[in-house]
C-alpha cells in the first residue's frame, strides 16, 4: 500500500500499529530495492511472502492486468482458465519480442523486468560458482540440446561456408542431435584411455582441424559434465587450440554449475584461449523444471546476436521457476547446497570402493570426473549377457532411477567404439558379478542422504 | 480413493453417504475414462474439481512423487522450491526424451501420459475448426516462429541442396526471422493489390519457382492470418503448385485456427494439392500464455519426424496450459467462443465502416481477411507525417493497446515496398484525418464487448 | 513497489512501460483508497489480482510476517504447514483480542485492519439489502444458532432475573437449542393457520408476556426467513409490544438477507418498536463455507457489549472469506444475484402452480414468504404413508438436494402441533399424489437455471 | 484413477511405466488405508501431495462437487468467489449437523470424514502427549475462552442451582471472561507464595467448598499452562477434592499439550481424582492459524453432551488446519518438536540465568513451571515506574514480540493482589535494573534458535 492508503489505516488500526507495519513492508522494499540496483541473487533467501509479493508486484505492471485495459490486436495476454492465469501469477506476455528473446516488451513492463532480473541473476550464480569473467547470459525455454542448435545456427551466420563441427565423443543422444538438427555434419573424435579415465585426445582433435581445414569448422563442441569414466574435456587445451586456428568453441555444460571443478575449467579455458559460448541445463543445476537453459559467454554481443536469433516471444514459465528458486535460496543457500552435494559425493565414492572390493570387483579411478562415479562389474559380465541389464532393471524396479541406466555405460577395460555418429554406438560392457542385493544395501542409504539436499545426482 | 479405502470410509461415516460420495467420484472418472478412450476434448468442460483431479493423479505417477524414490541420476524431477512444485502441480519431467518430443519416459508415465493427451485434444480441435484431415499434430514449448524454423531445420534433410524459401510478402518479422535463423534465404514475392486487398502474386511465386530452379527451393512458406489490407494467401493454388513442383509446403497459420475461413483454406490447400506442415502459436488460438505453438500435418511420419529433430526434453508447461483450457472449456465451449468472435467481428466492421464515412474515409474493403481490419487515415496523413505515429501514442496511453502498432501497417493505395528482407522495410502511409475521441468512442465499447470472450484480436 | 523501486526499474526497462506500469498499480490503490475511506462495499468488483494484492499488503503488516521477528509469546502466529500459511493468505492472528471479538490486535495491524473493513463492508451490504438504519454488526466466527446463544448470554447480565424466551415455533432445531443453550426455557407459541399461511399468534405473544410477566422474560425471539408454509413472523407488531412491554427483541434472520420483503420487515421493525440484534447466517447469504454468521443492531453500545462477550480471540477463516466474496462480486454484484435470485423464484411459483394443478393438486398460496414454497401431497399421503418419504429419498438419490427434507416438512391442511420443545415435533402431513418423475421434470430445470446465479434455495 | 483407466493409459503409454505409476499410487492409498483403519496420526508425515490428493478425495465426496448436483435448499455449498472455493479445498460444508457438532451430514461425507479423523487423529496426539487415558475430544472452532463457556453451559444442565465456579486466580483475562459470559460467579481463590511460585492454596480451596456449598458450585476451574512465577495448579489434590465432594473439574490447559508436565498432570488428576473435561487450544499448541480449540475428557458421553450443546453447524476451516498440519507433521514430527521446545528451554533458562546474576539479579526459580521463565527487575523499578513500561516497548520496537507484555506480569515478592474479577487486577512489580540492550543480545540468539522449530513461546 501506498503512504496515503497506510494514513487512512491509521483511522481504522490505533497508528502505532499501522506503522510498524508500514516499517514491515519497508523491509520486503528494501529487499526489492536491493535486487533492482545490484541485479544480483540476495545473500540470504527470501521469505516466500517476500517472493510472491514481488511477483504480484510484477504482474499489475502487464497491460493484460491494467484495470480497464482494452486490448485489440492478436497477442494482449488474454486467457481462458483461472487456473493457467493463477499459476503464472497473472505473468502472461512470455519474454522477448519477435526480434530478440531479450528485448523489453512495450505491452508487460513486469515480464520484461522478470527477464532483465532473471538473466542478471543467473548471471551473478554463474560468477559464485567459478566463472568469474562470464560477460552476459540468458535464459532461453528450451532443452540445452536444443540451445546447442541455437548456437550453431547463429555461428553458421559468421561462418557460411563451415560445415563440419568436431566433437569429442560424449555418449548422450541430444548433444550429437543437435549438430545434425543444426545441419552440421559431427567429426567424432575418440578419446584416449588414461588409466582408467577417457580423455580427449588433444592430438586427434588437432589433426581432424587440419585435415578439414579450419574455415570448413563451424565450432569444436566440447564437453564439462559427464558420466565416469569418461572425465571432463581438456577444456584449457581445447581453447587455446581454438584460439590458434581462430575456430569458435561451444562448452556443451550440460550439468556442470553445480562442480567448481566444472566451472573452472571454462574459467580457465577463457582465459587462456577461446570460448563463445558455453550452455548448461536449467533442471540439471538449478533444480527447477525441464524445460530451460542457460546460453552465457564472455563476448557480449555474441550473446546477443544468439538471442536475436531467436524467432518470436518464449515462454517465461522457466524464467520465473529459476528467478523463484534462486530469490528462495539466496546465493548462500545455493552454495551450501553445491557444498552438500560435494560431500555426499566424496562418501559416496568412499563406500563403493570399500563394497567393489568386497567383491573382488574396483570402483574405476576416476579423479578428473567430480560428478560421476563407474566400478567394475566383471563377475556380473562374465557370467551372463543378460545379467548386467537385469541388475538395471532390479535397480529400476526398487525405485533406484538414474542409476540403472548410468550403469550400462560403465565401461571398463575395452573403450567404447562406436559407429560414426557415436551416440548410436552400442558400448562393450565388463560387469561385476556382484548380489544385486549388497548394492542396494549400499545404495540406497547413500542415496537417500544425498537425495533431498542434493543438486543432481552424485552417482551413476 | 480406492474401493478398500471406500469400505473403511462406511465404518466412520453413514455407508449411504459414502456410497453416494463414492459414486460421485466414479463420475469423476467417468470423464477421464472418456478421455483416455477417445483422445478427445470432451463436449462439454470440465469443474475446476475434475480437472485439478485429474492432474493430481497424472502427477503421482511421475517417479519424482514417488513415496520412497531414490533418484541417482543428475535429471530425477527434483524441485528447490515448494512455489514452484506446486505451480506446476508437481509435474516436473518436461515432455519428451532426447530421442523425440513426443516420446514416452520412463520415468514419468503421468507427464507422458499428459504429453500424449494435449496432442490428442489440440488435434482433435484442429478437426473440429475445420482442417478435418489432418494426420497428426504436436505442441511444441516454441514460438510460432521457432517453429518455423524447427520444420525448416528438418525439410533441409530431404533436400540437402535447397537454399531458397519462397515467400509471399508478410511484415511480420518473425516468420521472416524463422527463415534466417534456419539458414536459408527468403526469397520474397511482392504481392498483388486487387481492389484494397493485397492478394498473392501466384505468376510471381512461379516465375520464382521456375527461375531458381525447384531443387533449390527449401520450400514454399505462405501465411494464413495476417493484418488487412492483406488477405489470406490463395493456399489452394499454391499448393497445386507445390504439388506439380514437387516443392515442399509450409503454412504460417499463427492466429487462424480462430478463424473457419483460415482453416477451410487449409483444409482445401491439402486436399487439392501440397501442404506439408501448417503452424500456429497456443496463446493466440488457445488463450495461455506465451510459449507455445502447434505444429501440424497431413502426413504423420513428416511430423513425427520434425518432432524427432527437437534435441533433448522439453517443458511440459505450454501443454499443460493448453490441456487445462480445453478440459475446461470443452469442445462446446471453444466452439461458442468461435462463433461469438464472428458476430463481434461483424459488428466492429460494420460501426468503423460508419464512422469511416462520417470522416470522408473509408474502411477499407477486405472480404477475404476474417480476422483484421483496416480503414484509410489520408487526412490524418495530409495534415502531417507525426500525426499518424501521434494517434499510435494516443491510443496507447488511452490503454487501446494492439490497435496502435497494427494501424501503422495500414497500407492504402501505396503497398509497401521494402528492400529485400521484407519485415525491416518501412511502408508508405496514408492515414485518415480523424479526432482520435470519436475513434476511440468508437473503438472501446466495440471492444470491450469482444475483449472477455473473444480469442484473440479482431480489429486490428 | 514504491517509487523508488519504481525508479530503479527505469534503468532495467524503458521508463514509458514503468511509468504506465507504476500508473496500473496506482489504479489498484485507487481501490483499495477508495475502500479504506468509505469502507463500504466497492460498486464494482475487484479482479481477482486486486483482491490477492490487498490481501498480501494486509499479511505482511501482521508481525509473524515481518523479516527478523523473534516471537516469544505462546500466541506468535506460528505455524508449521506451509499449505496452510498460503491458504490463509498468511493471516494467522486471528481477530480480536481476549478483551473484544471485534478489537484491534498490537502484533496483528493486518488481520485488524480485515476485521474492521469486514464488518464494515458487511454493514454497508446490510443497508443495501435493506436495513438502512442498522447502526453496527459484527461477523462471528459461530453458527447463527451459536451467535443466537451469545446474544442470549449478554441479555442474561442486563435481566438477570429473567428465565423466558417467547418464541413463535419454527421447525428448525438449531434456533431451539441456542436458546436451551444458553440455559433458558423457550416458550413455545403455536402459530395461526391464515389460508394456508401459517402466522404468528400475536394475541398468544402478548397472553405469554403477561402471564409470566415481562421481567421474567429475557426476550422474545422471532424469525424472519422460514419454509413455507410458515411465514415470516409479523415483526412489526411484535416489535412495537417489545417496546411496549420493554423486553428485548432478538430476530433471527438466518437466511434473510437474500430477500428485500425479510430486510423490510426487520427496517419497519426497528422504526416502529423494538429490535435489539438480528442475526444472519455468512454462508446462507454470502455464497462462502459454512461457519460464520453476522450479529447486527441498531444501536451501537449494545453490539459491541455482544461483540466482548466472546473470551477470547476467533477464527478470521470466515471474515475472510466474506471479504474476498463481497469485494470480488462488488455491491453491483451482490444486487443483481439478489434480483435473479427474486426472477427465478417467480419463474419456479408459476411452473410449479401448472405442475400441481395438472395433477390435481394445488401450490399453497403463501404470498407472505419471498423465499420457499410448499405444495400439496394429499394424494401421495393417501396412498401410503410410505409413499412421502419415499419421494424424498428418489428426489436425493437424483442428486435432487435440499428439497428431500423440506418436502417433510410440507404441512396442509393441519399444522404442526408439537409438544412443547417444538423442534422435536413430528408434523402431520397431507401429501399430493404426484409422479415422482413429473416433478423432477419440472424442478431439475428450474433449479438448473437458479443454482449457480443464485444466492440460496428459492424453493424448499 | 480406477483400475479401467489405468488400463487405458497402458494403451497410450507403455504398460510397465503404467503399472509402476499405478503402485506409486496405491503406495499413497495405503497411508489413507492406514488412516481410515487406524484412527491414528501417521508415525512418519505424509508428503504435501498425498495431503493434497487425500483433500481432493474428500472433497469430491461433498454433494456441493457432484457434477449435476440440484441444491435446492439454503444450505447447498454454494461458493461464489474461486479464491475461497480454492483455499477450502471446495470442502464447503462444515461440520456437525444442528443437533450435534460431531455428527455426519448427508450431503457432505468428506466433510464428516474430515471431522471424524480431525478428532480421531487429535485424541491420538493427546494421549502420546502424555493423557494416556483420555477417553474422547472433538475440535470446535472457537477460542479456548469461549469452549470453556461451553463446557460450563453444559454443565448447568447437569447441575441446575450452580451459581459459582472456583477458579484459582489465573492474571488472563479471557479465562475469567469464559465464566462471566456462561453467566456464572467466579470465586477468586489467590495462590501461595512457596519460595518464588505462586502455587494453588488448596485449602482456601476447599473453605470456598464447604462455605459456599458443594451443590451451589458449577465446578472447580483450574490451569495447567501459565506465566511464570505462577505454576500450574495442583491438578492431583484439586482432581481428588472435587471427587469428595462430587463437584466437576474443568480445566484450562490452553497451551499445555506441547508440555509434558502439564498433561502428566491431568494425566494423574484424572487417575486420583475427577477432571470432566480439560481444554486446550489448537494454535498455541499445534502451530495453526488462531480460532480452534479441543476439548476433551474421560467421559465419552459428557464430551458427546457438550458437541451437542453447539447449536448449529460450525467451520471445519480449524479441524481442516490442524489435521493437514498433524499428516504433515507424523506423529514423529510433533514429538521431535516437543523435545526440541524442551531442550531450548533449558538452554534459555541457564543463559537467562548468568544475565540475571551479572546485573545482580535473578531468575526466579520456578521448577513446577515448564513453559515460562520470570526474572526479577527490582533496579529497574527502583530506578522509576516508567522504565519498565519502556522496557516493554523496547523489547516490541526491537521486534521481540511476546516477552514485553508478560514481562509486565513478572511479580516478584509481592504477589499481585487483584480486586475480585482478578483478571482485571494490576500486579505490583518489583523489575530489575538493566540496560536493555544486554537483555537483548541474549534474548535475541535464544530466540532465534528457537524461533520456528519451537511449538510455542518458551519464554515470557
């Protein structure tokens, strides 16, 4: 309420009352005040009473909430269902214009401070968790395979005649997709077994660039988070060698914000070399629904020319979900949680090594890779095909999801060697013969203390 | 709950009472049984009750609610905040695998489920407005325009050497964007004044077709809804010509579903000849908000595999906005809301038409726009350039918002001439002299009976 | 926002969308000015966004709300559910003091300001309905028959000798026992049969009064809105002997706020004789949940002595509710649904008159009650005497509610002679023989059309 | 859903997903199964969405949510606002009937259901509280204040002459109020000073008894929870001596339940002696909104005669609140919120303890009292009257709610000596000298810690 109306309070409520409640109010203001000046997450989180306020404040600045308002052309906000209208907060507009999905909106001042407040965040999250020279970032509501697209789309606009994009193999469907729905043809590049580990080899990347030619390479597409025991990218490498050839380089970052081992590496990368872009998933490290990503990078106005390349308005729906999010958090609530989900991953690793051995089995040796844990299932391999698909399936039906279908890619001794076109490829697999039930038992109560506190899964 | 949990029920409360209460739930999914039957949006709309039920129940199928679930990989539907959970009524998967996005996931049967049935009901409305043979359709958590360029993006498979699109003119620059972005160049045809009407130049389009080869054309790009005094491109003999040209045809239906007359061209353009994908956005047919789009066609395996070019999952929150307004709705109720367009429509026509003439002006005539109209401000331009862009401004801060922008594109007997890339080109004006009061004396009353139950914009 | 926020937002997005953003909020603040000043009923309703901001700006002024509050008290307004906080609007101090129901609390400026603008409000619909020279209410969080009691209890300190209630009998047991309740000995008066009303025996009121002697009378209850074929009690002739014989004059006018001719009865009262308080039910008039009635009167120190008779403080569930209804329907609202609800009546009458005159019987001719209607069963009652209930329970399981029970309660030709404690009385009935299925014929219809704009039952 | 449309969804969506969606559902039955069959509070809490699902259940159950439901009546659940629908749960129709709070209504078997396991799952609560033998309770909405008027107006039926209650004097206004408003004589019976306590003084007690006749006295009222250096009453010996002398007990155990002592004290009075019903409110103990309480007793058929007192339906907003807050919690959850109160409190009392000595000053000691805390103000007084007001508002301004209002109780030597009516006395004071912002700096950490795991305030 505004002064006038906290004065007419004051007739009704002794005075006295009123104004430490109008003080009150102040105070959700101040925490306004503050994310309007610094764009930054608040230390600490919101209250949600401050969070929907705010919300609620955005809202009556949308001309589909103006009382009175009379819209007439094709797109003014309207909506049938008070029960869509409600679940938005009345935020109907989505984000963006026809020219740029990070343009303000004459017609919803509110969705468009939402947008500004929400990259600016994200932004600041970004610089918390190791990135401290990222330049400009955005929200975009679509998958991060799909904003890998993106990316490519507009660097094909740089570079007309570049038609291959060379890519470290990472076995995970939507990244190879979106190069081939890209229209670019993947030059996969094996990596090299290092005692247990899958590194990129630095010197099959290099000799694909040159046999190429490197104006006919739109990007090299790297890769942070993955699953053991593939590790990481040589990401410093890879940049500087970009850098070199003056051949762009996107980070494929899917899950990799909640790692500071991750974000280093792309700090790291930057500094000494080149990256343009670099994209990580919404639901992944932000705990929100599926449905958004981050595109950032340290060149400003490519990141800009990547979000005018976006056709049409989007929606805003995982914009507010990671504004909400992040404002309830607080950046220390969001660093507590990275630093929880680290712990948890060090016990982790601890117990399934002491139950490998216990089976005469190993858990891989894997340090490069902070998220992912593999061990062995030879036994397992060795007496059946059959049984190590069982044991994902035992897993799945006492409610072990993710796991079952990480353990398939355990890959031990023999590298995987797939087919051009890599995520196609079908793994050799050397399994522990192992009781499905001893794994449980260790599972599930490493699992159920990491689940809740956890960001995204510290085991696969 | 279930018949055990009825039973028990009958030892606390009369068994009579239960009885009844139980029956009434059985009515309950009586209409959701309809539902998963037929696939269709059911005749008459849901209670808010029903449909909250309904979602409840799709919901504590998804793994993430399962009681007692361990999650151990890095996307197991985990959510930070409790706003957000429930703002999506705990739906948290998104829609779709990286493989496809209409595919089923493992672990979420209820957001699947949802998936499957949004499609299922839009394209049962698809028939019912009209396009009576379409195959099979499916929402995308894109705008119109990104669509666009998605379908784009998948025709370049089948014709790896195309580059052009050919494109009756449309000032609208996300669709034109929707080319660029897909990396192809628009080739833009000027279209025909006929009367007031600027009408496709089909000579034009095959001179184009003809000149540039056919193998070097992506596809044919034409457009349905449009702001008058353009009409409607003639999709039936565009498609023919497709058809005898072997070209590829897409159609820009953004806000037609709305209209019988856009639909019917569809349908007719299908029949006769080529059309092989029409798109439309969600929140201008369907009233939701921004972020949606349906993309649509005769020929089930071409969507299904544009629907397979989208890498990684999407969010399920356009589909779910879009499902809850058709259960609630109903067929019937979307149908009454068709029709009360129309009369609104005719009424505002037939009001500008006499207050065109009480200003020695004229609304100009456009028999084959359905949903815009248009009327000549040559006065108001003879006076000077500032006073059009001025009645704009008026009418914005007068809170008549759509009506301002779309007047600006009144094109009289000048049709705009824009360098190539159409959509940045500037139009020549001329505009009626008129006292903005008695415009919008006019104009509020006409609208503020259309605003609450029309669809979307019908003056323009 | 405050202005200053308003200004930093500037710098985000362009200050003309701000500015007229700023202005959209202003406009709600205009409302709630607007409401604060006049506490009456706004003419118009409230969006539903202008009602959730009011309520967010009332919650954060209650001190559970404010940031950094360190509750020490046993009565903080903490609470441990956050589905509850949010279904409370996070107003969880209740109303009132130990002192006063309708007293201002220090930690709670908020949920103060709700109470006094409820009750304003409440009183402002009061007079609307009729009732121009009430002079103050309160709503308690109580059954009418609760509240009834509580006017009793406070009449008790002003006569503490007095043992009597009079009461015109009327068949509904929760008025019987609000005053065995409270400890007093009802006293019975029979009505009169006048044509096929039954009416209050003024002579008996007065023989009662003098026998017993007026101060041995706490006072005399009557009531407004009954079944038919009851009428409303004369209140002005009993009234004006209150007056005469100065014992207060209590009305319950449970759910007779709905009809103009039930709110002029108690106007004429008052202005004639003797009204001390009348009581009416939230949900019975209102369209909320049960659990809430208004205690009103014309002179002020007398509802404030009811008002801090109540120990303790209350529930704010139904005040709430209350506001939101009345703010959201706005004064315009409210008196239409009451003149629908007058229309529908009239409609019902007619079709029900043809309805029995087809089958031989006749519509009881009860001009004096505005609300329900009765109709002849004699045939039916001669059949069987089975025959009647049976027709109750087919209209329930027809899921026919509300008309069942008051069917029962149809009395022809002999009226209800009950032993004294009335409301325990079994009424003897002559019921119409009548086609079950003839009657739901007619009733479903009308009530189709009545239920939704409708207030409450137009036919019993 | 039902089994059939299980089935169906098997048609659109693979069946093994399917089938695990449908065991997550019943996973969420049994908890109900549970519930119904049991009675009892869940050891462990429910998930917020298997209390939504199992609201929305009841819900549907309510004849107001059948779909082609004819309300006839007044009373039909009719909801005109979907903001109140929806913070109901569209439970709309209250609870208990007019004869009876606790009966079951026809039209509405979720409400009944409601009702019954609110009461069902509070008695559990009592007796793992520590009242193992009690017999029976039920939820009203209404302050503890005004269900203790109850009680007592129950009683008059029971015992027709009685004039006067005997209520050890308590300084809390609404209690005293409860027995004005019942319209009974409160007979103040001053307690002892015994060391710092103010305890019961047992034999002016049983003088009052005798002097005024057992048979003209309505009952004896003790308390449980009060301020410190008041204790709780001597529930043993006062049981024992209304058990000699045939006289009823009721006892106020406003915020009681969350201690153990207190409800081992009515736990052993009702062993020894007679408690006919105590009463204890639902916010202060259970974390809710203000405006229920529970009152409960030995005796099942003397609770049954008390709901049957309530003349009317109530709200079930109250029994609504509570029982969401008690599945959330789980029996485990409000347990471990009890031991945490208790440890916070012992761990305030010791730090509260070194302030007071280093201020020369003391804390009073007070063991029987296991809620509040006193200390002694004698400098502050000494110093002038008004430096302990200020203190007060201080503590208040400073946001340390709860503690400035009982600071003002705080007596010392000279043990408060009211006029008859006690709760209207002014106590003197004896206050101690202290810069306030040293109290502060040690309140405010206490406070903070206990804050919001904390039932009610541990200190006053």
């Amino acid at each position: 309420m505004n002064s006038e109306n906290f004065g007419l309070s004051e007739k009704l409520v002794s005075s006295s009352y009123i104004r430490q409640g109008s003080q009150a109010r102040r105070s959700h203001e101040q925490l306004i005040r503050h994310l309007l000046e610094q764009g930054k997450c608040p230390e600490e989180g919101w209250s949600e009473s401050t969070v929907e306020l705010f919300l609620s404040e955005l809202a009556v600045m949308d001309s589909n909430n103006f009382l009175g308002n009379c819209g007439v052309g094709e797109r003014e906000g309207r909506v049938a269902s008070s029960l869509v209208a409600r679940r938005h907060y009345r935020l109907i507009h989505g984000i963006g214009r026809s020219g740029d999905i990070a343009a303000i909106q004459p017609k919803a001042a509110g969705s468009s401070l939402l947008n500004k407040l929400t990259n600016s965040v994200v932004l600041d999250i970004l610089k918390l968790s190791g990135v401290r020279s990222v330049a400009s970032c955005f929200v975009v509501p679509m998958a991060t395979g799909m904003s890998l697209t993106l990316c490519f789309l507009t660097l094909r606009h740089r570079r007309p005649k570049a038609r291959y994009i060379i890519w470290p193999r990472i076995d995970q469907k939507s990244c190879f997709k979106a190069m081939i729905t890209a229209g670019f043809e993947p030059v996969v590049v094996e990596n090299l077994l290092e005692g247990d580990e899958l590194r990129t080899d630095l010197e099959a990347v290099e000799r694909q660039i040159t046999e190429l030619g490197a104006e006919n390479i739109l990007c090299v597409h790297s890769t942070t988070s993955c699953f053991a025991p593939r590790v990481p990218d040589r990401l410093e490498e890879l940049a500087s060698m970009c850098a070199k050839y003056d051949i762009p380089h996107i980070v494929n970052n899917a899950y990799g914000v909640q790692s500071s081992k991750c974000m280093h590496l792309i700090q790291q990368g930057a500094r000494v070399g080149r990256i343009d872009a670099f994209v990580q998933s919404l639901d992944k490290n932000f705990m929100v629904p599926v449905g958004g990503a981050i595109i950032a990078g340290f060149d400003e106005s490519f990141i800009e020319e990547i979000s005018k390349m976006y056709p049409g308005r989007a929606s805003a729906s995982p914009s507010l979900d990671v504004l909400i999010t992040l404002l309830s958090l607080g950046a220390n609530g969001y660093k507590k949680l990275l630093s929880v989900r680290k712990e948890i991953y060090l016990l982790l690793a601890q117990e399934l090594k002491s139950l490998a051995s216990a089976h005469g089995e190993r858990l891989l040796h894997t340090p490069h890779n902070p998220i992912s844990l593999a061990m062995s299932l030879d036994g397992l391999q060795a007496e059946s095909d059959k049984a190590v698909t069982q044991l994902g399936s035992m897993l799945f039906t006492r409610q072990v999801s993710g796991a079952s279908e990480r353990m398939s890619c355990v890959l031990a001794n023999k590298p995987a060697r797939g087919k051009k076109g890599g995520a196609e490829a079908i793994s050799q697999m050397d399994l522990l013969n192992m009781a499905e039930r001893e794994l449980l038992k260790l599972i599930r109560p490493a699992i159920l203390l990491g689940a809740s506190p956890n960001l995204s899964g510290c085991f696969h």
